[in-house]
C-alpha cells in the first residue's frame, strides 16, 4: 500500500493547476468540476468557507467522473473528520496544528498542510510530509522565495496559493521545488454565475499546458 505522501504526489502531479473554489449550491460545484475536468485539470480544492460546502464536494465526489476532489481551509479534526466521511481524497490546510496532525495520522486521507516560514516546513518535515501548501504565496515572498528556500530543505515540494494568476504561475512552476500551483482564476465568478461551462473548460485547458 502507498503511503501518504506518495498518494499525494500522485494527485498533485496530475495537472499543473488546482482550482481552489468555493460554492453555494452543489449543482453549480457539478457543473464547474466537469467543465474543469473537461478542461484537464481533475484535481479540484473545494474550501470549507460557505454552509454548502460539504455537500458541494460530496456531490462532486459522487457526481463527477475524473475528479479528484479535495476539500480546502480544514482547520480543525472536527472538520477534517467529516471531509473523510463524505469521500475527500485529499485535505488542505492554511497552516497547520498539532491536533490537526495528529487527527491526520490516524486517516489514510494525505493532508496538505500550509506554511509560510522554513521553521514551520521543518516541523511538518520532521513529522514526515514531503509536500507542503506554501500560502499565502504572493504576499509571502513569492516565487523568489520559494527559490530561496530550496538548497536547505531539498526534501520538500511546494504548491503555493495566495495570490496566483495565469501570468504568475509559470514563474512558480519552473521551480524545481513546485509540483503544482492553486489558483481560482480558472474559474471566475463571472462565468459561473452566467454558467459559461465551455469558457471554464477552455480556461482549465490553457492552464493544463503551464508546465509544458
């Protein structure tokens, strides 16, 4: 059986770009997640920031084929806890605590827990992560810093957000310590809201190429 931070390399490593989104209604969270499938970016971050967002991401995890849907801004084990019941593959967070790593240690669901400093990538290491949410990215130093960082903690990998635009992620994915970057521009609100499902998916298939 894999590990965690091998199932999490596999997920992170399927498109360049994760979506973070947050929704109200799940026929919406449907309707984007497959035109950001289509687009070829299946792996999808939906945030715990509306009352809807549990059943959003169980809808999307039930509803449409190819995602990989994740649930975002888990602050605690109570919340962690109910993101695994409902079928998240994967969690995120914007920092990090011990009783959230400690919650983790006892699911086979890989978090992706945030950071902002080496001291606090040193810690999440020394408890075994490989891969690391670097947040919020822009306002934290950015791609340089990132940069910066890489010779001393040469055994992690970063997925910054925070701040990321189409024009900004290629500097962070030419980064060799950058697996992949999270962003909502792929899925503006405009576009939702006027249910233009084929500009979303054209917007998930120009960021499904950044890396290439």
């Amino acid at each position: 059986m894999k590990n965690k931070n091998e199932r999490l390399a596999e997920i992170l490593a399927l498109a360049p770009v994760v979506p973070v989104l947050q929704f109200d209604d799940e026929e919406t969270a449907v309707n984007t997640s497959r035109a950001l499938v289509a687009g070829g970016l299946p792996v999808i971050e939906i945030t715990l920031r509306t009352p809807k967002a549990l059943a959003c991401i169980a809808a999307v995890a039930k509803q449409v084929d190819g995602a990989v849907v994740g649930a975002g801004t888990v602050l605690t084990p109570a919340m962690m806890g109910d993101c695994v019941a409902i079928g998240c593959q994967f969690l995120v967070s914007p920092g990090v605590t011990q009783d959230l790593i400690d919650a983790n240690s006892k699911t086979d669901v890989p978090l992706l827990p945030g950071v902002a400093t080496p001291s606090e990538a040193m810690g999440l290491m020394a408890e075994g992560y490989r891969y690391l949410k670097f947040f919020p990215a822009e306002q934290a130093g950015g791609a340089a810093y990132l940069k910066s960082i890489a010779p001393v903690l040469q055994q992690l990998k970063f997925c910054p957000t925070g701040g990321l635009t189409a024009a900004k992620a290629p500097e962070y994915l030419s980064l060799d310590n950058v697996v992949c970057v999270g962003g909502s521009w792929v899925a503006p609100k405009d576009k939702i809201a006027s249910g233009d499902w084929d500009g979303i998916s054209a917007l998930a298939a120009e960021a499904s190429q950044l890396n290439q």
